[in-house]
C-alpha cells in the first residue's frame, strides 16, 4: 500500500511542477484547476508501475505519466461540458466556473500539453508512443460518442454496452500502461500483455461502478445510491434487465422509464427496479462478467515476461481497485 | 496560377481518398462534411510547396499537408460552437446541422488525426515535426482566446491585437510552410526563413481582411460589407480610429459602438464610422502596416538558401493572396 502512494505523491509534486502561469489567463487557468482537483491518478500510475515492471526507474516514464493524465482531464473538461454537469470532484466545472467557451478552447490546449509531454522521449520510441496515443484517444473519443449515441436509443444490446465501456474507460487503462513499457522498452508481446491487463481490468472496474450505484452501503458510497437506475442510465444491470425481464416485468421497468423526472419519487423508483433486478439475478450476473475481465486481466499479467516478484505492485493494485465496499 | 491549382487538385484528391466511413457515425460524419466545404486549401498548398521549394516532389509532404487542413477545420468546428456561427461556407456548421456535442467531440478527434497524419514521416523527422505542430497548435489556441477576451475589453492596444492575429492566424501559414520544409530536411536557419515568410504574409492576409471588410467592392466581395464596423469588431482599423480620434470623433465612435444592435439603421452606421475612419486616414495607416509585413515576408523569402526560379510559385501564391478588389 505505501508503494502505490509512493507513485501518487511523486504524480503530485510533477504535476504541480508543470508551469502553466501562461497568458491569456483564461487559457491557462482551467488548466490549473482542474489538474488541481485531485482524484486517485489511477491513470498515470500504472503509466510509472509498467515502466518499473520492465526494470525503469520509477520517475523514468513520468512526462509520459503526466500525459495521460492531462489527456484524462482534458476528456473530463469536455465530458462535463456535453453532460452539463455542474460538480466534478466536489467542486464547481470548468464550463460553470469560467464559461462553455473557455472549457472547449482550454480542453483543446490540455490535449496540445498531453501530447508535449507525451513525446519528451527518446525519439526512437516515438513512432510507437504516438501509435498507442493516437488509438487510444481516438478510441475514447468514439467511446463517448456511442455513450451519448446510447442515451437516445432503446435497443442497445450488452455486447455494444461493454464494447462502449472499453472504449470509453478502458482502453486508457491499458494504453497508460503500455506507455509506460514502450518508455521501459518492453517487447513487443509484453506490451501487448500489459495492455489487455490493463483493459480487462478497466472493464471489470466499470462493471463494479455499475453495481456500486445500486448496490452500495449508502454509508461508505461518495454519491447517492441508485443514481443510474434514477436516471434511467443504460448500464450492464438495466440492460440484462430488460434482456431477461418476462412480459410484466418489462413492461414494470418501462414504466419507470418512461416516467418524466419529477412526475416519480426516487426512492419509489429505485426499489421498484431494484425488486426487479433482484428477481433477475442481474447482479451476480453482473458480477460474474466482472469476475470474468479481473481473471482474463489477471492472466495477461502472469504471463509477462518478467520475475513474479516485480508484479506484485501491479496485482495489489488490480487488487485494490476491485475491493471496493459493495 | 496553373501550377497553384494542381496544388489544391491533389489535395483536393487526397482528402476525398481518406476514409472516414467509421463508427459511429456521429463522430465521423462530422470530419468528411466539414472537409467537404472546401475553401481555397491555401495552408496545405504552403505545406505542399515549401517541400517542393527544398526539392522534394510536390507530393512528398501530403500527410503533412492534410495533418494541417486538418487541424485547421478541427478549428473552425469548434470556433463556430464559441461564435455560435449558423453557416461556414455557405453551409450549415457542424454544431447546427448535428448538435454542440456532436461538434465538440468530432472536433476533438480531428485532432487526433491530424497527429496521425502529422507523424506518418520518417522517424528521425518527428522530433522536429512535432515541435513545430505543438507550438503552433497553441498558439492558435491561445490567439482564440485572446480573441474571445478582446470582445469584453474596451482597452485592447493595436500591439496586443496585432499579436493575436499573429496567434490566431499567420502561426498557421509559418508552421504549414515549416512542416513541408521540415520533410524536405532544409536546413534549421532556412526552415525559419520560410516559417518568418508565412507569418509576415499571414499577418498582411489578415490586415487586408479587416480593409476589405469595410473598403471592398459589395459587388464582388462574398458578404456584408461593413459588418465588422457593425458587430463592433476591434479590428486595426477601429483600433488605429480610436487611438487618434479627438474628443469629438471619439465620443461619436463610442456612441455608435454603444448603441445596441436593432436600435440603429446598420447602413448609417457603417457610413457614419467610415466617415471617421476617412477623417482619420486609417485605411492607408492598415495598407502601410499591411505593406510592411509584406515586404519583411518576401525579404525572408528572398534569403532562403534555394535558387531564385524554385521560389516563383511562392512569390506568385503570397502575390495572388495580396490582390483582392479593393
């Protein structure tokens, strides 16, 4: 456990290290903040374990580090403003903070920053630093876009919805940790390995948030239980719902559905759905899926070609990731 | 003027050969409608001729070019969401023909390939490739925001606009031009020759837009003219009329620029602020400062290391842009 703080604090100090007291201010300020808002730096973490894993210092991989997590918050910048969300991390978003414009313009800037550090590098390794970025942001941006594309459809199936959150989530996971071992100068195949760990194990991490928002101790959880079901969002429990759901049942979560915000009480409505979800088993199915990425996640790391010992890192933070009070 | 439009021809050609036909379609519609506009591809045409100028082959910067046109219409969509610009060339902007999300993310993942298309070079080549796109990149974005700042500012000086237009513009006709000489691998001080070139010619292109706004010939120029004098745009000419109107003449600006839009006949402002602007000479002040960077590009243009015939297209192209009805 102190290892894996040991990373975040060194991502910290870096972070606060870039200079970004750049004008025009209203460019260059968003980017302070939001960068200053903290969060688990998950991302950028694995970005230096992976560079270690493959015998690198642990600072060795940290622009690249540093990148993805600023491609990270740039995509959260922009995500907010296409949700229109008020609150990232507790505190007030970009876009409500300064204004639309200033989050769009600022996000770009970020993305332009990510890739600056991104190829502080060797350049030998730069073909292969840029191949990874580029699939993997273009990739999270089509993630998005089917998130979005979701919300007004009626016919999404669990094969789209986990190709979305693999996209979406985590493909990042495992591109941050491929970085870190193309800076380590991992072969090939090993790459390779640590980035399905990485994206089975973003796969298996979203599928526990999707259990969490119904299923957590409202005591422990940061956010009110039964958001998703609240907002009718489309996630692997509702969709295997409305796959194995019989006439009435159907036609019971429709129902809810198809009720205006406002015209319902929420509380109502989230143990309304979630009798329904308890007579479908949707959440050991759910959790049997999650088991089923953490394994495949899990296996990929076995097989990297380095001694078990310097995987332990990695595996306590898989590890960690997936314990979350349920 | 032949030899310039097998420029735009080949460009033209290979923006139709790259394949946007993914999923979802939501985000990569966007890309070919935007790139379907046309206009007149003047920053791939820099790109694609300064390779020439150090001798490659007219096609030996085409990713390069296309990574340009790229970024460039990644711009203009998300330029057109800040502005809230109906139309783009005669078309609906991508933010009113799908919606603002749709703009803002497929504008994101122009970006991205403009990378992709910026880095498809020899390896050795991407240090040099990527320094210059990144800086130029956010300068651009750092010039939009100034821009956007200066709308809400009452103090803005003829130098900070003149370094805005710097930013939000001639950066772009410099970094093109640098991109295609960096492919070539012309020496550094001669890639810098050619990167002065398109600044200075870049700045002179913008400060004959601002002339033409007001001084063009209704019958042959593609809008309103007038309209900047209409929207209050702080252009040269209203900060020059500004800076040496007296009293009087300041008072009688300041009475126009206050009057809100609907409470004043546009044509008599437009006259009565052209009025003005004739008293206090600002059209030939702009046309000299406007000769000046002219001539600073053409000298830097001169000095490059290369025989005086291979420059030609050049000369002829930064000419053609010059010669607009006044």
């Amino acid at each position: 456990m102190q290892s894996i703080i040991s990373y975040k604090e060194l991502i910290e100090k870096e972070l606060n290290l870039l200079d970004f007291h750049f004008e025009p201010a209203n460019l260059y300020e968003p980017m302070t903040y939001i960068l200053s808002l903290g969060g688990k730096r998950m991302r950028p973490t694995l970005c230096l374990m992976a560079a270690e894993l493959f015998g690198l210092d642990k600072s060795g991989a940290i622009s690249q580090a540093l990148a993805v997590e600023i491609f990270h918050n740039f995509t959260l910048v922009h995500d907010d403003i296409m949700d229109e969300a008020p609150i990232r991390r507790g505190k007030t978003t970009v876009h409500k903070k300064w204004d639309q414009n200033i989050a769009i313009l600022s996000g770009d800037a970020m993305f332009v920053k990510a890739y600056e550090l991104l190829v502080d590098a060797d350049p030998k390794l730069l073909p292969s630093l840029l191949k990874i970025f580029n699939r993997t942001a273009i990739e999270v941006c089509e993630g998005q876009q089917y998130d979005m594309d979701f919300e007004a459809r009626e016919d999404v199936s669990i094969d789209e919805y986990l190709k979305m959150i693999e996209l979406k989530t985590a493909v990042l996971l495992g591109g941050a940790l491929q970085l870190g071992a193309i800076i380590a100068e991992a072969p090939v195949h090993d790459q390779e390995l640590i980035y399905a760990f990485g994206k089975n194990i973003g796969l298996a991490f979203q599928l526990q948030d999707d259990i969490l928002d119904v299923y957590a101790d409202p005591e422990k959880f940061g956010k009110q239980v039964g958001g998703d079901i609240i907002s009718n969002k489309k996630t692997f429990l509702l969709l295997k719902a409305l796959e194995l759901a019989d006439e009435n049942q159907k036609e019971e979560l429709n129902k809810w559905i198809d009720l205006p915000s406002g015209d319902f009480d929420p509380e109502e409505k989230v143990n309304a759905v979630k009798l329904i979800f308890d007579a479908l088993n949707v959440k050991d199915l759910a959790q049997t899926k999650m088991d089923e990425y953490f394994q495949v996640g899990m296996e990929a790391l076995q097989k990297v070609n380095v001694s078990k010992e310097k995987k332990e890192t990695l595996e306590e933070l898989a590890e960690q990731l997936m314990v979350r009070d349920i």
